[in-house]
C-alpha cells in the first residue's frame, strides 16, 4: 500500500478544527460589534440570560439523563468483551459535543441578536453580515464539534483494538469498531429529541401565551414590551429556532454519516474505501462551507436573498465535483488493492458515475421538496391563498383549508423521496441510499447558518420594536428576517428528506446487524405486523403528548401575565393607555409614552421566563423517555417487531412531521396575506387587519404554532433516535 | 361422506332471504303507523325527496363507473380460461347488491323518521320501537343482500365450473372459485367508498354550511326552519349516517367472510371446511340478529340504552356458544375426512378452543375499543373536560386541544388490535386474524340496526322542532338520539377494529395469491419501501381531498343561503324577528309567528338540496378513483411495491381514521358540555350559551365534522377498497 486509505480518516477532525477555528475567530469578531445604546442592551441581557438560564436547568437533567443511560448501555452490553465500555463512552462524548455544540452556538447567536440590530441602523449590509455570521458560528460549531468527536472517538477505538490489522483477512474487526460508534450517534440523537422538544414547548408556550393573553385580550400589539412574555417569546426564538434546531441537524449529520459508513463495512466488499468515503465527504464539506461563508455578503440596496443563496446553493454546486474527485479516488484505491467496492448481493464493481448519481439523486430531491415546501407555504400561491379565501367564513374553515392544505403537501415530497430510493437503490443500492442522505447534509455547516440566521433577525427585530428604534431599523430587520424564509423553507425540506433517507440506511444497518443474511423481515410475518401498527401509533402519541404540553404550558404562561395585568397598578393603566391610542389610531404622545416606559420596568419578566423554562423541562421527559424506551421495549420481546416498529415510526413519522410543518407554515403566511390586503369593512370582502378573516388567520396561525415549531420538527428525531437506538441494542437482541 | 359439508353453504342464501322477509315486513309494518300531521309530512316529505333524489343521482354516476370497471375487470382478465366475465360479473353483483341495500334502507329510514316523531308524542316506548326497526329494516338488507348475493354466486360459480369435484384430489379447484367472489366484494368496496365520500361531502357541507350562515351569521337556533339548508342538514344525515354507514358495513361484512374463506382456502388443509366454516358463521349471525330484534323494547320510563345494549351484546355474546358448536363441527367434519384442519406453516391440527380463542379475541378487542372509543368522546371524561377547559382561551387552543385529544387516542386502540393479532395469530395463524375479524362483523344486522336507529332518531327530532311539536316529543326524541351515541361509538370501535383486521387477512390472501412461498415482502427490499411510503401517504392525500371537498361545497351552500337571506325580503323580516326574539330571550308573539311560518314558506329549499347533491357527486369522483386506480398503477409496476403500498395504507389509514374520528366525537361532545354547563359572564369562568368558551367550542365542533363525518369514516373503506383491488388482481401481476 503506498498510501494507505485509512490516513484519510484524519481529515475528519482536521476539518472539524478548522471549523471550530473560524467558529472562535467568528465569535470575537462579534464581540467587537457595537451592541447598541443602553435600552437595547438590557433587553438583550434579558434575552441572553433567559436562554442561558434554560440550556443550565435543561443541560442540568439531561446530564442525568444521560449518566443513567450510558449505565444502561454499560449494563445491558456487561457480556460483550470489548464493547461494555465504548457504547456508554461513545454515548456520553455525543450527548457531550452535540450539548457544547448548541451551548457555543446560543451564547453567540444572543450576543449577535442584538449586534444585528445596533449594525441595521446603519444599513442593510452590515446587518446581514453581523446576523449571517452569527448563524455561522452555531453552524461550524455542530460540524466541527461533530467532526471532532466522532472522527476522534473514530481513531481512539482504530487504535484501541487495532482494528486495522488484517486488512485483507477474515479477522478484519474494522465494522466492529464502526458498530461502536453507534452510541455517539444515538449521544447526539438523545440530546436532539429532548432540545428540540424542550425547545419546540418553551418558545410555543411563551409565543401562545404572550399572544392570547397581549393581543387577543388585552388588544395590545405584539412583541410589546408591556407584555411580561415578550422576553420569554423571544428567548424562545433562540432555544427552539438556534438550540433545538443545532442539536437536530448534529444528530442527523452524524446519522448520515454513521449510517454509510455502517452500510459500507457490512454491505459493501472494498469496505475500507466505502466506510472512510463518507467521513472524507463530510470533511471536504465543512471545509466548502467555510469558504462559502466568506461570499456571503451584499451590497447596500441589494437583494439579502442572493446573498444567502450564493452561500447555502454555492456550497451545495461546489460539492458536486469535490465529491465526484472523492468518490473516484476511493474507488480507486478499492480496485488497486484488489477488493472493488461491490455491493454483496450484486456482481458488478460500483463506478464513479452510478454512486455520483445516488448523490446526486438525493441533493435534487431535498432541492426539490424544498421548493415544494416553499410553493406550499408561501404566499400567493394556491395553497394559502385558499387559506386565505376559506377565512372569510371564519375560524372553523380556516381551520378546515389549513389541516387540507398540510395533508396535501405530503404526496409530492414522498413520491420525490420514493423516486430518490428508487434511483439511488437503482445505482447503488442501499449504500447509494445512505449516500443520498450524506450528499444533502454534506454542506450542514453553511445550511445550519442561514436557519440560524432567521431567529437572530428576528431577534434583531423583536429588540428594534422594544427599545423604541426608528422604523427604518425595523424594516431592515424584516427584510433580513423575511428573505431568511425561502432558505428556511429549503432547509425544512433537507431535514425531511434527510431523515427519511438517513434513517431508511440505518434501518438497513439495523436489519444487517440484528440479524442473518437468510432472516427476512416479512411484512405478512405477524410480529412484524404488530410492529408496524404500534410503530405508527407512536408518532401520533409523541405528538399528543408535545402538544398537550405546550397547551399546558401556554396555560401557565396566561395565568402568570393575567396576574401580572390585574396585580401591577401602572401596568394595568399603561395598557389602557396603549389600547385607548390604538384605538384611536394615533400614536403616544410623549407624556403617555414616558408614563408606558416606566411601566415596562415594573413588569416582571424573570417570573415568565421561569415558568416557561420550568414548564418545559418538565413536559419534555414524558416524550423524550417514550422514545428511548419504546424501541427497547419491542426488541427485547422480538427483534422482527422491532423492524416493523421502526418501519412503521418512519411512515406516519415523516407524514405527519410534513403535515404539521407545512400546515403551519401555511395559516402563519396565510395570517401574514391578510394583514398585507387593505382593510375592507363590508361583510362579504372582509379582509386585512382587525377584520374578521384576519381574527380566523390569526387563530390558524396559533393553531400552526404548535404543528410547526413543537411536534414536526420533533418527528425527523423521533424516528432518527428510534433507529439509531435500534442498531445499538442491535447486536444485544439480535439473532446473529 | 355422509353428509357433504359443501351442503352447508346453502345456509347463506336461506339465512339471507329470512333476513330479507324480516325487512320486508317490518318496512310494511313502518308503512301502516301514523305519519303525523299535514306540516310533519310536509317536512318529512322534503327530506325524503331530497334523499331519494341525491341516491337517484348518485347512482346514474354510479351505474357508469360499475360498467366501466367490470369492462376494465374482463379485459385486464381477458386471457384467462375461465375468469374473464366472472370477475367482471361478480362485481357487478357486488355493486347491484350494496346499492339495493342502501335503497331500501335509506326509502325506510326517511319514513320511519317522521313516524317516530309521531309516535313520540304518544310516548317514548313506541318512538323507541319505530326508530330502531326502521334501522333494522337498513341493517337486515344489507345482511341480506349480502349473503344472497355472495352465497348465491357462490353456488352458481360452484355448479358452473365443478368445482367440488374431486375433493381429495390434486385438480380440485375449489379455491379457484373463492377467488372469483373477491370481484363481488371490490364491487361492494367500491360502491361503499362512493357512497362514504359522496354521503360524507353532502351531510357535512350542509351542515357546516347550515351553522355558519344560520348559527353564526344571521344568529338564529340551530335546525330553524327559515334556514333553507335546514332540509338538506337532515337529507345529510339519511345520506351519510344511514346509506353510507349501510354500504360501509356491507363491504365491511363480505370483506371479512372473503378474507377468512380465501385463507381458509390457500393456507389450511382441511380446506374445504376452513372456507365454509365463515359462511356458516355469517349465516348463523343473521338467524341471531333478526331474533334478538324482537327484544329491543322498553317500557315507558325505562332506559332505552338497556333495550338497545340487549339486542347488540346479546346477539354477541350469543353467537359465543352457537360459533363454538360450528366450529367444533368444521373441525370434526374435516378429520373425519382425513385432512385435519392444520395451517400449513404449522403441524399440530386446530382445535376448536384455539379457534374460538381467536375469534373471542377479535370479539374482546373490538368492545373494548368501542368502550375507549366511548371514554374519549364522552362528556364529563378527562379528554372531553380537558377540551372544555382549554376552550376558556378560546378556538385556538380548543383545536389544538382537540387535535391532542385525538392523536392520543390513537394509543390505547392500537395496543388492542395488537393484542388481538397477537393472540388470534398465537392460537391459529393469519386464518386466526381473519377469524378474529368475522367475530366482530357476524352480528352486523343488528350493529347496523342500532347505528342507523340513531339518525332515524336525530331526524325525528329536527321534525318535531321544525313543525313546532311540543317541547315533551322534542324531549323523548333527544333522549333516544343520546342513547344511541353510545353504542355507535362501540360500533365505531368495531368498525375501525373489524377493518384494520380484515384488511389484514385480505392482505395475507394478496400474499399467499400473487407469490410463490418462496417469495418475501421484505421490508428491506427498496420496492417494498417505496411502497410503504406511498401507501402511508394516500389516507393523508385522501382525507385532503375529502376535507377540501367539504369545505368547497360548504362555500357553494353558504353563498346560497346568504342569497336568499338577502334576496327574499320576507325572509330577511322574518329572521329580524327571530333574533330579535332571541336576543331578548322570549317566545315569538302569535302574530309575529304567524310571519315567520309564512316566511318560511317561502324558503328555496330546493335548492339547496341541489348543491349539495351536485357539489358531492361531482367531489367525491377523484378521491374514489385515486383508491381505485393507486394499487393498479403501483401493482402493475410491482407487486412488491403493491404489497409495501397496502401495508402503508393501512398503518396510516388506521392512524388518522381513530384520530379524526375521535377528535370530531369530542370536539361535538365538549360543545354539548359547555352548553350543559351554567352561563356565568366572568372573564376567567365563562362558560355555557354564548359565552366565548361556547363560540370556541362550536368552531371545534364544526372543524369536528368533516373529520368524523366524511374523512374518518371513508378511510376504513380506503383500506380494504385497496386491499381487495390487490386481491383482484393478484392473478394477473402475480409471480406465481
């Protein structure tokens, strides 16, 4: 061997140091960024506060959390020789760098919140770069911690048990080594469900409840900062939108990873090459990213829009022939050490060209249900423009046209994921699969930088409003917050399709782990049957369950800023103030506006930033517990059940995770059209705000809160951690 | 052999002819009691026309796309020996039979309403008596028809092809025939699919559109008669409750005894026992249901829901020892010929405890989803309680409790249908899971009775409210239509129950008749996953299109209304009056409710029976033929894929059918709470007519319609309507 493949491996955590290097580089940069006058900052300090306060109580549980399962793990693997201690350590180092990961990622995207704003009063440009490069941060965090982690854990373990001796012989122990790595996934998978569903019940509760109790009534506007929830509101911004959808996009980045590389070492002959591909993809990824965060910029009256899309697009083009070169040379180097990678059941060696096309074929399916997303949720397309015409006649039909709306968009993005199976299957069967997924979360570094960039524009705004800036300030900051949407709406796409295609390899990893080549999980097998019924009852529960809490939680909320409303004298006379100028249509005048101002201070917002992050810590663990322990449960008694369960979970999973995200998006712009329409007081054209078909969007829009921002995105978990928690008992119930 | 056991079969044309002498004579004794007076005929009369019409209409399509399928059956089939025109044929007969069935029932249903509103006044007994053999009349056709039509074809197809012909020998073709019914029970799938979308559409795009224009907009009481909509509110419910709800079990009930006789045929030795053994138990079902009738009876001050919990359990816990003895005599009969009763997987010979196991198990499971079925929709339970008290801050959290209400329930009935697959699969194989199913659906006469008993009931009430009976009838009639509420959300329990399990033996029967049992549906296999995803997304899809249908042709009914509100001046007087009345919480004067009766004379209530007519036929003809053409389309490409497609189906179709089903039972149940509960004007605790909580509770309610009404109901037929189209053409895509 002149140069041994497995070098390669390295640039794993090179990458990721590079990375984390721009991450630091990033983080004082915006440290040294004006943070406005005196008012922006203390609401800044609040919102910082509040959000490090819920990662502390949140991080503080978890760290129990994943003490007592990494002892399970330990315990339940006692018997095996090697492995008793690596599943739990694994574990541990991934719930570790996935939580470090969001925790670099929040601090930062509090600090540039603020930055953002400050920089918009004086132009458009430095604020996109201030709010971009604030998202960045969190993304080179989660690829690089995650590179790092897994890519070093990934040498420790080569080394440990010299793995890579005997390359060529019967005695190669390299899968062995890649089945250890499960645990970091499953690490990273554990923290994901529980931020994004603590994440997903805090910001939708304080949303909810700042909405129903402020604007619904007691007429204010909203994000006002009479509003003791406001600040709560916008913490939540950052612990759902920054920290939830970090941690989510961490897990499944190293689930795509780890589910090739599984495929590669079990399905795959020439495995050496098909298992270290995947790693070197994700490393030239990271790398791709870095660069393409340097191009993202604009000029002063320019389109942010472009901007953001020569970064998340450019990126995602630049991989094409970057992975092609990779791909190549893997195969290469397979065929000139005398192993070609062949698929086991095939025959003939895989080229460049087939397993191109099984990346390739899951990029543009992730691009296009992106845009159907987008078509689905946008304005002015037929989707919400008949939300849009149906609340006319009121809530109940909104309502009605919205879930409509949501069950409908699942049929175009499954037949693109179906058509992705087929074709990736088609040329390379599941390796090509799990290449599919790799090829749409290779660029999760400058992906995860623009999501993240929405809530800090949004933020960014929330303060502007607060601390009283001039409209054109604000109008910066929705612009910035608006373009970040389209881009949001791809991603959602991404992340949906990812987790499809990403849990469908595990779920063949699962299946080569747990059982003999001859073992078939039949679906007419009866067992496997009632895996399946249960398996998609359990997203429906896990939803429930998510929106029950955020019911409850939002009741909370109502009842502490009701008391606040009814207890705090100069609060409850500054409301009437601002009700009474609303009404009239005028603005305050400078006595009223002084009188309100120091009304805001006597409000009491800690006690809602407590109540919403003890409430969700709380209503989280029911949820989170249900999804460790149901795929366990099932195993032990049978392991067959156990493959329907996790079949069943990844049906109704992705559907109704499709359903409820685009069933919110859609009342959220619906809600937005009609505040766009001119007012009309006429019965049968009523439109805009104040009328009656904005009353019906905006209860759609409440409605879709929940739907979008709590239980959807915590579906592509869901059935991701259930996966991966099936392939690490795999070898314990297995009938190998 | 002594006594041929192929004798037996006979056993269902006669138990159906009695079942039709049943109906025939009750129908005539329906005919001869009081119809009321002049205005009670009047009204009755509309609704009758009203209803005959939109069958008329809905049939003339109907009658179309029956030929145009049979011709698609005998072309597709064309070059088969033998079967060609019997598919075709059976079919044919399928649909004739359903479509007879709901004829009858709907011409007896729409003259025993009127009737029981007359025998009201005389007393709660007698309407009791009235309203449930008008039920009876729908529920002994479809038994009727049924077995006449399957069992008749049978014999015909057994002569015409000499089919018992060498019994014992290796040429014996008797399972071929079987094969040739599964065209009879797609002909009743399909009819049943129609008449569910079709009924669905029109009962609740009069409803909703009835409420919003009457309830919510002009402000007068529900069910008034200077609504014109009114008329085609309570033509809805014969549609959809008594016609739809008739075709649903038809198919439900032939689809069961198919599954049990087709595995019974292909899986068990002792073959010829195991396909009769059904037909058996069906015709002994029927005997049972027309006796029990005569002992559903109250006396005056009695609980009618006793009359009715004895006639339904009673026929059920009856057939326990009759079904026992059958068995037990199956079972004999066949080792007395030396081919013991034995799956061909396993080896020991069945047992008549392992098969009544089964069966009981099905039986136990089915009661007991009705009874959570029951808990989740009932007033002063937790789910209900926790509607009503998050209804306080309004429709947005009413929904979204309603919606968390709903997806929970999905648990408990999932867990039990897994349980009764466990233990139907344990004792007796899939043969079991089937026998569990025909367990469930034998006692179906009498089940349909007391479903189609409870709108016979709500239309005699709508009668005496619109023709001004005194308030005592209005009273019996709404206590006969509560008691009802109760045992058809058992029935509902059992229908969901009956289909997931019958589906599945239909399912096994695709299997066993399109592959080789060399051939597996893998659940790794990329087809069968393109499948699953696919079929997982057509309920979502489906119900999307229903849901849509109904708010569109609820939009086309209120603009109708609002039309006439506006454009008939004496019309628009007369609801002044009424609200101003209402508003100031006293009667009309004599002389003002003279004005209205005349005004509402002049209502176009044609009218709108005709939107809705029109509005429904035209909708429900994409979500039909998307059932119809999916599984051929997805078959003819592979049938794995197809076997992946009805196992999505299912998982999903089962979800979303308990969901909606429910959520819409408790949204309708906590609206009656809040109406129950006393009116208190405070902000935090108002509750009761009018208050907000009742406004948010009547928006979950309307969006609870076409969930439980139209959506939920249809997808169990989607279910088994793509099962049996697998079934169907198995032969001819088939690797066998």
């Amino acid at each position: 061997m002149d140069f041994p493949i497995q070098n390669l491996i390295y640039l794993a955590p090179v990458a990721g140091a590079i990375a984390l290097i721009y991450a630091f580089a990033t983080t004082a940069w915006i440290g040294g960024r004006d943070p406005g006058n005196e008012r922006m900052q203390g609401i800044a300090s609040q919102i910082h506060r509040g959000a490090m306060a819920f990662l502390a109580a949140e991080y503080k549980v978890l760290a129990v959390v994943v003490v007592v399962i990494a002892g399970m793990l330990a315990f339940l693997y006692r018997d095996s020789t090697d492995s008793s201690w690596t599943v739990g350590l694994s574990f541990i180092v991934g719930a570790l760098c996935s939580a470090l990961a969001g925790y670099i990622g929040m601090r930062v995207a509090t600090k540039a919140n603020v930055r953002t704003a400050a920089a918009a009063r004086g132009g458009l440009a430095p604020a996109l770069t201030v709010a971009f490069r604030g998202g960045a941060v969190m993304g080179m965090s989660v690829v690089g911690l995650g590179l790092i982690g897994f890519g070093g854990l990934f040498l420790v373990y080569l080394g440990a048990f010299d793995a890579l001796a005997d390359v060529d012989g019967a005695a190669f122990q390299f899968g062995r080594v890649i089945n250890m790595l499960a645990g970091f996934s499953m690490g990273a998978s554990s923290i994901a469900l529980f931020a994004r569903v603590g994440g997903g019940i805090y910001t939708k509760a304080a949303d909810v409840g700042a909405d129903l109790v402020g604007k619904v009534e007691a007429g204010i506007p909203e994000d006002h900062f009479l509003n003791p929830a406001t600040i709560a509101d916008n913490v939540g911004d950052n612990v759902g939108d920054v920290a939830g959808m970090g941690a989510d996009l961490f897990e499944s980045y190293i689930g795509a990873i780890l589910g090739t590389m599984i495929l590669g070492a079990v399905a795959v002959s020439g495995r050496l090459e098909a298992a270290v591909l995947p790693l070197v993809i994700a490393a030239a990824g990271v790398v791709v990213s870095v660069i393409m965060t340097f191009f993202v910029k604009t000029r002063e009256g320019g389109n942010p829009q472009v901007a953001l899309d020569v970064g998340a697009f450019g990126a995602a083009i630049l991989m094409v022939p970057i992975s092609w070169f990779i791909i190549d040379y893997c195969i290469a180097s397979a065929a000139s050490h005398g192993t070609p990678m062949v698929m086991f059941a095939g025959g003939e060696p895989m080229t460049t060209k087939a397993l191109m096309a099984a990346m390739v074929a899951g990029l543009v399916a992730g691009v296009a249900i992106g845009l159907v997303t987008g078509y689905y949720c946008s304005k002015g397309k037929r989707p919400v423009n008949s939300i849009v015409e149906q609340s006319g006649t009121g809530p109940a039909t909104n309502i009605i046209a919205g879930i409509g709306v949501g069950f409908e968009s699942t049929a175009v993005p499954i037949l693109l994921i179906a058509a992705a199976i087929f074709v990736a299957n088609h040329f390379a069967g599941l390796y090509g699969v799990a290449l599919a997924a790799l090829g749409m979360l290779s660029t999760t570094g400058i992906q995860l930088a623009v999501d993240a960039y929405g809530p800090i524009s949004d933020n960014a705004g929330g303060i502007a409003e607060m601390s009283g800036l001039p409209p054109q300030v604000r109008e910066r900051t929705d612009m910035l917050d608006a373009v970040g949407n389209t881009t949001a709406a791809i991603g959602k796409g991404f992340a949906i399709a990812s987790a499809a295609l990403a849990s469908l390899s595990l779920f063949a990893a699962y299946r080569n782990l747990a059982f003999k080549p001859g073992d078939v999980l039949a679906l007419t097998d009866p067992e496997v049957l009632i895996g399946l019924l249960l398996g998609g009852m359990l997203p429906f529960l896990f939803s429930a369950m998510a929106m029950k809490a955020v019911g409850a939680a939002a009741m909370d909320m109502i009842t502490e800023v009701r008391r606040q409303f009814r207890e705090i004298p100069v609060l409850r006379q500054a409301l009437a103030l601002v009700v009474k100028a609303e009404h009239e249509g005028r603005d305050l005048t400078a006595e009223e506006d002084r009188e309100v101002l120091a009304a805001g201070a006597k409000t009491e917002v800690e006690r809602c930033v407590a109540i919403s992050t003890q409430a969700s810590i709380r209503r989280m663990m029911a949820p989170g517990i249900l999804a460790l322990v149901a795929p366990v449960l099932v195993g032990y008694w049978s392991p067959f059940a156990l493959g329907g369960l996790l079949a069943g979970t990844l049906v109704s999973g992705v559907m109704l995770a499709i359903f409820m995200s685009n069933a919110g998006g859609a009342w959220d712009n619906a809600k937005k059209q009609v505040e766009d329409q001119k007012k009309d007081k006429s019965a049968l054209v009523n439109t805009g705000k104040g009328s009656e078909r904005h009353k019906a969007a905006v209860i759609g829009d409440t409605v879709g809160d929940p739907f979008k921002d709590t239980a959807g995105p915590s579906l592509n978990i869901l059935i991701k951690l259930m996966t991966i928690v099936a392939v690490v008992i795999a070898p314990l119930i297995g009938r190998l």
